[in-house]
C-alpha cells in the first residue's frame, strides 16, 4: 500500500486531485451512494431545474460496468500519462496556466455537452488534454499499441478509432479534439505564427492562488516562457516545431 501511496502523492497536483475524482465519482455511482441520474450532465435538470453540480460532476463520472470497464481504464490511463506529461512539461512550473487551460476546455465542452445533449464529459476533456499534449509534440516519434509507430500529431486521430473500436464513442473524442485545437490556434497557433492578437489569457485570480514557481507571474495573454523559448529557437516566424524546447517526460 505504501508504494500505491508513494506512486500517488508522485503524480502532480492538478492531474493528482483530476485523476482521484475520475476514480472516486464513478466509485460512488456504482456502489450507489448516489444515483447516476444525479451525476449525468441533463440540460432540462441544469437549466431549469437549478442543479448546477451536474457539469462538474459528468466531467468525472463514467458508468462502469462489464461492457465500458475497459474503455473507462483505458482512457484513465490516458489522463495519467499526458496530464502528467503536460504538467510537468509544458506548463512546468506554472499551475495556473494549466489549470486555466483545463478550465477553458471544461466550459467549452460544457456548452457543447448542453447543446448536443450530452451526458458525459470525461472522455472529451481527456481527449482536448491529449490533444494539446500532441500538437505541442507533433513531431515527436510516439508507440502505440503492437509496436505501431507514428508522429504525436497523429495520435488523437489513432485514440479516436481505438476508443471507437473498444466501444467509445467517436462523437466525444470529436470535441474533446475540437476543443483542444480551439485551446492549441488561441493560445499559440495564431497569435504566435499568424501575428495575431491573444484572445486567452489566464486570470490573474488563478496566479494569486497558484502561484507560478519559476520567473514570477506571467503577463495577461502571453505564453509561459518555456513555450515562447520553443516558438524563438525556431526563427519567430512560420510554422514552429512547438515540441522543440520543451522538458517532458520520457516517451
């Protein structure tokens, strides 16, 4: 138990407390300490029944069971490897622009769950996290499964069919990828390649709470540090190789 206690407390913060509530949340439907019902997303039960815990609570709530046992581990495992890998890569050092890049993903798949009728977010927001992990990556050399090789660019199309063929569903990979290259062209693509304005900005509530531990507080709209750096080994112009520079986890 120590060592599940070590492997645990190893994890960092923000994906720690997102993975233990993926885990948890599901757990409590399934022993039935609260009913399901209670933890999907319902647009009539949110906006007209004032039940403002159900966007918060589909983000973590899968329905395990025999037939989605598989796909809920699998897509665990997913938001272990690349939350970590963009925690303590990317976004090293700055919690709260990772948290404010989490946030934005979160409302924006809350506002497509409600329109489209969705009742489960977990597995677009681990797809929109993904997805940024790959374009900041794109041309790392990633394995899958069999020994298949292919650049990280490619990997949230190859997760997308895997999820589909194990019993997923290609809609909510869809918009977890859609809204990861929303997050991805505003934050770095367009102002950064395009010279255009920044439309994101992490707030400055979040800097105050968590504070940055490396080079002070970031300036409203503009790119952590260890991002810009990439973006100026590779000329300050064109297309960039955003994974350059970058200190992540090994592969």
């Amino acid at each position: 138990m120590s060592d599940i206690g070590d492997w645990f407390r190893s994890i960092p913060a923000i994906t720690r407390y997102w993975f233990a509530a993926t885990v948890a949340v599901p757990l409590v439907g399934k022993l039935g300490l609260i009913s399901p019902t209670y933890l999907i997303l319902s647009p009539e039960a949110f906006l007209y029944r004032f039940q403002i815990w159900r966007p918060i609570t589909a983000t973590f709530y899968f329905p395990v069971g025999p037939g989605t046992g598989f796909l809920y581990l699998v897509n665990l495992y997913f938001l272990y490897q690349y939350s970590t890998r963009l925690e303590t890569g990317a976004f090293d050092g700055r919690p709260a622009d990772y948290l404010f890049m989490l946030l934005f993903n979160w409302i924006c798949i809350v506002i497509t769950g409600l329109a489209m009728d969705m009742q489960l977010l977990m597995i677009p927001l681990i797809m929109s996290v993904l997805y940024v992990w790959a374009q900041l990556n794109r041309d790392m050399i990633v394995s899958f499964w069999f020994g298949t090789r292919f650049k990280a660019c490619y990997l949230p199309w190859v997760i997308l069919g895997f999820n589909y063929i194990i019993g997923g569903s290609v809609i909510n990979e869809l918009i977890g990828n859609l809204v990861g290259h929303l997050y991805f062209f505003l934050m770095f693509r367009y102002p950064m390649d395009l010279g255009g304005r920044n439309f994101l900005s992490t707030p400055q509530f979040l800097y105050h709470w968590l504070p940055n531990r490396r080079g002070g507080v970031s300036g409203f709209g503009v790119p952590p540090a260890n991002m810009r750096r990439a973006a100026d080994q590779n000329g300050g112009g064109g297309r960039h190789n955003w994974g350059q520079g970058f200190r992540l986890g090994d592969q």
